[in-house]
C-alpha cells in the first residue's frame, strides 16, 4: 500500500507513524525538495536550503515534529520550527518567507492518537502524486550527510502567527463589527489565533472548544462534532458560529437558528459576493464530484459556471491553478481562495464569510438561502471489488436510476481509494426517493461486485 494518501502521510502515532519514519521521510524529502535551479542556485551562493516545521497540538507532534526538524537539519536544510499553527498559516509562511518546502505534523480532523505528516513544496502547495512517489522512493536511497558548518540549523519562527493574523485581516474586503461569533476550534491548531483574528476582524467573539491539552483534539468538538456549537449559538443568542477542525483548513458555519451552512453554501454565498466585485475570475467555481446539485443550480441562475473534480481539496487546487481560478472547494468546508491561500484555510473563509453578513446587513440563513440543498444520501457498499465499479450490470442500473431522476437528481458511484468498498450517492427533490434509489444501487453492487468469501 502506498505511504502517501489524499492527504500525505497519516497513521496512529508510534503504530505506523514512528519517530523513526518521520525523521527519514524528512531525509527523504530534502533530496526530492532540494533538486532544481533556486536549490542549486542557494547552494552555490553559499545558502543552505530553507524549511518551515509546525504542527497541531496533539502530544505526539511534539516528538514527531522534532523528528522531523532532526531529519532536515541533518540533510542540512534550515528549519524555522513554527510551533502549533493551524496547517494553511504554515502554508502561507512557506511561500511569504519563500521558503524551499514545509511539514505540517497533523492529522486533520482525526482523532487523537493518530498524526500526519503534510509536506508543501515552494510557495506554500500541496505535492503532486509524482513527487510524492520520488519521496517514497527515496526513502530506500542514499540520504545527505553533510558535516560540520554544512549541518542545518533549527531555530524558532517567533513571529509566525503575527504575520498569518495580519495577512488575513488585510483580505478582508470589510470589518466584521457588529456580529457575535461563537468560534469552535475544536481544542486544535486555532485555539490561541482563530479568536484573536475574529476579534481583531471586529466581531464579538465566545469560544469553545479552545483548551487544548495534547489528547482532546476534535474530541466531541470542532467540524465533524457541531452539535454542541449549534446549542452554544442558539442559547447565546449570537449571529453565526464557525467551526474549524484540529488543524483549521476546514470551516463549517452554523446559522442563528443553529442550522448547519455546509460547504457548498459556504462557496455558494461567496462565489456571488467575489462575482458582484469582479473577484470570481471567469466567473468560474471549482468544486468536487460530491458537491451538492442545489450548488449547480444556484450558480446557474447567478451566471457561474461550476467546475468539477475528483474529490479532494488538491484536486481542486490543481484544477484552480490550470485555469487561473479564484475560488473553490468541497461540501466538507475546505474552500479554496486563491487570491490569499494555497490550501483551504478556515479561519480566512470564516472571516470572509462574516464578512459577507456584515457588508450586506443580511443574516447568514438570508445569505444561505441563496440555495437550496438536495437531500443526498450517501451509502457505503462494503465487502466489493472497487475495481469492477464500471460493471455492465451496474453501469445498467445506474442508467435506469439517472433517467427515472432526469433533471431532478443525480446519482454517482465512486470506488474507494484505500478500502474495499464502492459508495453510492444519490440525490433528489426527495429525501425519501433518494433513500430508495440508494438502497436498490446498493444491492445492485452487492450481487455483482461480491468479493469471494
């Protein structure tokens, strides 16, 4: 099985992802990351190569992020150790400082026990599938081993945070004054910059979820735990709640009623605030293949055209960056504004929401109304040859269940990329239609796609 996955290496800390694999995949990715002309170009100025190291606050960062920092300075590149920083500010840093490449050491919205290890080349992006296959490859091959002043240096990133809180505020086409947030920070990454930059922003500010202790990181909080935000806004009375997830490159919104904002109607509200300022380039959003069909008709009607891709943020990302375009992003609330980031980064997505509601006076649930979500039903078909997905038999079924929609829903059936299972997704004008046609593919896949017992 590959290293990699969707999104870098992750794994349960000392169970797979041990000190020993992050400090060589560290080795590994300076020989890959330290290949090109600017390399070449700082070494033979005399230049040692230069890498930003941050992490989330799970306690096993600590020794996995110094493993991380051990393997680069010994490769001899520089390392400025930025500290626990949500994932798109160690993004940002990457490419304000100009640094060669960067690590995050985080495990996103999993739990605890797990981590990661996210690696950005120059600029701040996220690495191509290739590259990635050369570090994995590398991993195997001879490491650098300079010696004496040619060793790197760690040193610490003391101002990072001020520049990430500062180059977020600047984006902001208005201030946030007059809104009561209650911020989710889900005890991760953007406990201690997240309500700074809200309250720096204008807003009236609570908080929850903001006391990180190492092992309750998206622990019954944060963006895959929203409940208790949605309770939090609706008992206080306040306009909006964001909540963020442990590393904060995800933004989900609830709305003063404690209604949840997904994603596409996060995108949806902003694709028509960046057209109406000549902002959305070609007038084009980017979103992936599990996007809801109420996205599509609503930028439809307001003259936008939506690109799809593959699921996952740096699918959309390469997708933004072919075309030149400025906006885009998944339903799981990793938005994409390339004009500031090069990642999805929930806090900026937050304040530019917030920053919607204030410029226009209107309440988040006015602004959401902007479309109207399908009810989509998901169903994972477990125990099934994912390579035989194109069937003729299923393929026939899934015919039958797209006409019998016709423009009223959808269907798609996507293999899984790392288990033995296909997922079915319908959506229609009826919750309890798109249950029916979910659970009739479902049984169309179990008798066809059966793997020998």
């Amino acid at each position: 099985m590959p290293l990699f996955g969707t999104d870098g290496v992750r794994g349960l800390a000392n169970g797979p992802l041990t000190a020993d694999l992050a400090l060589t995949l560290a080795q590994a990715t300076a020989v890959v990351l330290g290949q090109g002309r600017t390399a070449d170009a700082r070494r033979a100025a005399g230049k040692r190569l230069t890498a930003v190291v941050a992490r989330d606050p799970r306690v096993s960062g600590e020794f996995l992020a110094s493993a991380v920092a051990a393997g680069l300075a010994a490769s001899g590149v520089d390392v400025l150790d930025a500290g626990v920083i949500p994932t798109p500010a160690a993004a940002f840093l990457i490419g304000s400082i100009d640094a060669d490449f960067g690590v995050m050491v985080s495990a996103s919205h999993n739990p605890a026990p797990d981590n990661g290890i996210k690696i950005f080349a120059r600029g701040g992006v996220k690495l191509p599938d290739v590259v990635e296959q050369r570090i994995e490859a590398a991993l195997v091959g001879p490491k650098l081993l300079p010696t004496g002043a040619a060793v790197g240096r760690i040193r610490r990133f003391a101002d990072a945070e001020d520049r990430y809180v500062v180059h977020l505020l600047q984006s902001l086409p208005h201030r946030l004054d007059g809104i009561h947030v209650v911020l989710d920070c889900a005890n991760g990454a953007a406990s201690g910059v997240s309500p700074e930059t809200f309250r720096d922003a204008g807003a009236r500010v609570t908080v929850i979820g903001a006391d990180p202790d190492g092992v309750n990181i998206n622990d019954g909080v944060g963006s895959t735990h929203i409940d208790k935000l949605a309770l939090e806004v609706v008992r206080l009375g306040a306009d909006v709640g964001i909540a963020h997830d442990g590393d904060a490159d995800r933004c989900l919104a609830v709305d003063a009623a404690g209604r949840i904002v997904d994603g596409d109607q996060i995108m949806a509200i902003l694709a028509v605030a960046m057209k109406e300022r000549g902002a959305l380039v070609a007038d084009t959003l980017v979103a992936t293949v599990m996007s809801n069909l109420g996205l599509h008709r609503a930028m439809a009607e307001h003259g936008i055209r939506v690109e799809q891709t593959s699921v996952g943020d740096r699918y959309v990302l390469e997708r933004m960056t072919e075309g030149g375009f400025a906006l885009g992003g998944e339903q799981s609330g990793h938005v994409i504004m390339s004009q500031y980031a090069t990642t999805g980064d929930g806090l900026l997505t937050g304040l530019h929401l917030l920053s919607r509601m204030a410029s226009t006076g209107r309440s988040l649930a006015e602004l959401a109304s902007v479309m109207t979500v399908y009810p989509q039903v998901l169903v994972n078909v477990q125990g099934v040859d994912r390579t035989q997905v194109a069937h003729p038999r299923v393929s026939a079924a899934v015919a039958d269940a797209e006409a019998s929609l016709g423009d009223t829903g959808r269907v798609l059936l996507r293999a899984s990329g790392t288990e033995p299972l296909v997922r079915v997704m319908v959506e229609a004008a009826d919750a309890d239609l798109a249950s029916q046609i979910a659970g009739q593919l479902a049984d169309v896949v179990r008798e066809h796609l059966a793997l020998p017992a």
